[in-house]
C-alpha cells in the first residue's frame, strides 16, 4: 500500500467518523460547530504530523539513493579506467 493512499484513507476515515460522531450526538447547534471546528484542527494538524513524516522518509529515501548512485558512478570508473590502462599497456 502506498503510503498517499493510506494517508488518503486515513484523513477520509478521520473525517467521517468525526462528522458522523458529532452529528448523532445530542448537542446544541454552538456545541456542534465548536466540536467541528475542533475537529477539523485536529484532523489537520494529524495530517501535517502525517505529511512530515513522509516527506522525511522521502528526504531519507532520495539520499540513500544518491549515495548509492555516487557509488555506482565511482565503481564505473574505475571499471573504465582499468579497461583504458589495459589498453595502454597492449
């Protein structure tokens, strides 16, 4: 599962459940606002959490990359360079 569509799941689910919570509760109409209000914060500051460990593990993800990409251009090289000395050397 990738990881927007769990966070995409996650936030609906979030959502829903929320708005279902506070719509069959018997509360006054100022209290309902306030619940959603206080709720929609929530849900957003859970995805924000959510967003930024993601994009860590992405940031994290794209430097091993790179280190692993800087290793195989080196390897490659020294490839190269071993096949030009041989050549040289004939």
């Amino acid at each position: 599962m990738s990881a927007s569509k769990f966070f995409g799941g996650f936030i609906v689910g979030a959502a829903i459940g929320a708005v279902a919570g506070i719509l069959l509760a018997p509360k006054s109409g100022e209290e309902t606002r306030q619940i959603l209000a206080d709720t929609a914060k929530d849900v957003a500051r859970r995805a924000d959490e959510t967003a930024k460990q993601i994009q860590s593990k992405a940031d994290d993800a794209v430097s091993e990359l790179q280190k692993k990409g800087e290793e195989i251009k080196d390897k490659l090289q020294d490839l190269i360079n071993k096949q030009k000395d041989k050549k040289e050397e004939e």
